[in-house]
C-alpha cells in the first residue's frame, strides 16, 4: 500500500478512529450471527473476504488511536489541552 501525506486536524483523526472502530464492530456483528443462526448464508469467500478486511482494519484502528493518543499527549504536553 502506498502511503501519501495530508493535513488533517485532530477532530478529522478521532472521526476516522471512531469510524473504523464502528466498520470493526459491525463486520464483527455479521461474522457472529451467520456463525450463530448456523444459516451459512455468507459464502466461504465472502467469510474470508471479511475476515481479511476485519484484520486489516484492526491494524488500521490500533495506528490511528496511536496517533491520536501522540496528539493528546502532544497537546497536554504543551497547555494546549
């Protein structure tokens, strides 16, 4: 994956943090039920496709709340926050 730079503000991050969180819990939900009610209506690619995304998000989710962690140590290091 290739990696670009941008600005974004604090608020920007905990927007992503909270989304990515909410992706991780809803794709959690989906794996769980069709485990659950055994109705096997996912695929096994699908299952697998998920599975895949579900890990990467995790991964994504543990840099950005690193990030935003920086930044609210950053700022309280300062007396900004």
């Amino acid at each position: 994956m290739s990696k670009w730079t941008g600005s974004l503000s604090y608020k920007d991050w905990c927007i992503l943090k909270h989304s990515v969180d909410r992706s991780i819990e809803a794709k959690q939900t989906e794996l769980v039920i069709d485990t659950l009610i055994s109705t096997n209506n996912m695929t096994l690619e699908k299952k697998e496709t998920l599975q895949k995304e579900l890990e990467e998000e995790k991964k994504t989710l543990e840099r950005v709340t690193e990030l935003t962690d920086n930044f609210k140590k950053y700022i309280k290091g300062h007396g900004y926050y």
